[in-house]
C-alpha cells in the first residue's frame, strides 16, 4: 500500500544532502500531529525501542537544479514528492491522516506546504521479479557475532550473501516469523551499482558520513510472500530512514 504527498516549497530551497532525515522527522510529526495515532508514534519511537524494526519505507524525490561545491548544499525546485509504501494498513492511514492535517512544514529554513495526495495502486507481486531502486538499498555487514561493520559494496564477494542475511531477519520480525532461509533466496545484480550516499553526523555535522548504497535495478526470486514483504516494506537497512524502496518492473 502506497501514498504520494505532493509539497510546494515557498521558493527554491537550498537542502543539504541528507535531507532524508528531515523527512524521516516530518513522518513522526505525522504519527504525533493526532491523539489518535500518539501510540503508534510511542510504539515505534519511544525510547525504550526507538531500534524496533519498523514495517515502512519512504522516498522522496526532488527537482535538483544545482549541487553547491565545498557548501554540502543541493539547490532544488519549488516542488517535491513523498512517497510512503508499508503492508500495514493502520500505519498507512496514520501518516496519511497526519500529513493531511500538518499541511504545512518547514525543512531547513524553507517552509512548503503539502498541495495534494494520491493513493497508489495496490501491486501484487509474483515470487520472481525485476525491480528498479526507487531509493538506494542500504546493506549491513554482519560478522558471525551478529554485529553490524560498515556497509556492503554492490561490488563485494560477500553482498549477496549479506542482502539475504537482511531479508532472513526482516521476515524474523516483519513477516509474521515468515520460515525462510537464506537459500530459498535468488538474488541478482548484474544491472546494479554501487553509490555514496552523505548522511547526517552528528557528532561533526560539517564533515558527514558516508553510506555505500545500491542503486539502479535488482532481481530477486523467493516465496511470493516474500518479496511481496519487500515490495512493501522496502529492503536492507535505514528502511524507515527513507533507503530501499523498490518500484517493480516486470
């Protein structure tokens, strides 16, 4: 299930690159905007499970017009998209509803306003597909005592092993304990390739850190609903941080 909110900015706006999480934080508002969905927000955001796997992703899409050297600056066009895609239902309306009744919103100094709305079609997926990335997907690399080290490169020996490593623990705790394992997933990326994504660092925000990501088209071959959970839900990590939405292609 999808949505796309279609913003306005006052004027064009100059972003830095990760803007990401700024709307990662407009969503929040969203879930916090009504009484009703403050429990969602709590659930998801509180505290004492702010790490709790969450059953969304997002991409936003942007007319860039300029990238201003040596500033980590994007100047981009009065207009911009929202995307959001999630399988659960409740989660949908939320940040629907809360969108809705914010409007109006301000990122980075330049204040926009959300103009329309439209519900996307409803996919329903086959076991086997080609997708193209519509937000790059972002991988893990998890060593034997199940810590995360860096991210995977598209290029890697290992990343397809580490792609399914993530899908096998996204079912874990999204897909209703879905028992799969890492050979009943097909995955290949030979149309795929490997891009440097600038994140916000906090502890030195002049000097961001940098994410290897994946970008350009995926096939992926598992039980059907499988990779309908990753249609929905995105894939790898950083999914609800507005990484890994997939758009299907055939």
């Amino acid at each position: 299930m999808r949505f796309a909110a279609f913003l306005e900015f006052e004027q064009p706006a100059y972003i830095p690159p990760w803007y990401r999480i700024a709307f990662t934080s407009l969503l929040k508002e969203a879930l916090q905007h009504n009484k009703e969905t403050q429990a969602l927000y709590e659930y998801y955001y509180g505290d004492h499970k702010k790490n709790i796997p969450k059953p969304f992703t997002f991409a936003v899409k942007l007319d860039v017009c300029e990238k201003i050297s040596n500033s980590h600056k994007l100047k981009i066009g009065r207009y911009a998209t929202l995307y959001v895609s999630t399988n659960n239902y409740e989660l949908l309306s939320a940040f629907y509803n809360g969108l809705r009744s914010i409007r109006q919103y301000n990122i980075y100094g330049t204040p926009f306003k959300i103009i329309r709305f439209s519900l996307l079609p409803n996919i329903t997926c086959s076991s086997k597909g080609v997708f193209s990335i519509f937000s790059p997907i972002v991988v893990r690399r998890v060593s034997d005592d199940k810590k995360g080290h860096g991210y995977v490169n598209v290029n890697d020996a290992d990343y397809i092993q580490m792609l399914k490593y993530s899908i096998v623990s996204q079912c874990k705790f999204l897909g209703d304990s879905y028992c799969i394992k890492t050979d009943d997933i097909v995955i290949k990326t030979n149309a795929a390739f490997p891009v440097k994504i600038p994140h916000y660092n906090k502890k030195n925000p002049e000097n961001p850190e940098v994410i290897i990501a994946t970008d350009g088209t995926i096939e992926i071959e598992a039980p059907q609903e499988v990779v309908q959970l990753l249609y929905d839900n995105g894939i790898g990590a950083r999914r609800s941080q507005g990484f890994g939405m997939l758009e299907v292609m055939r």
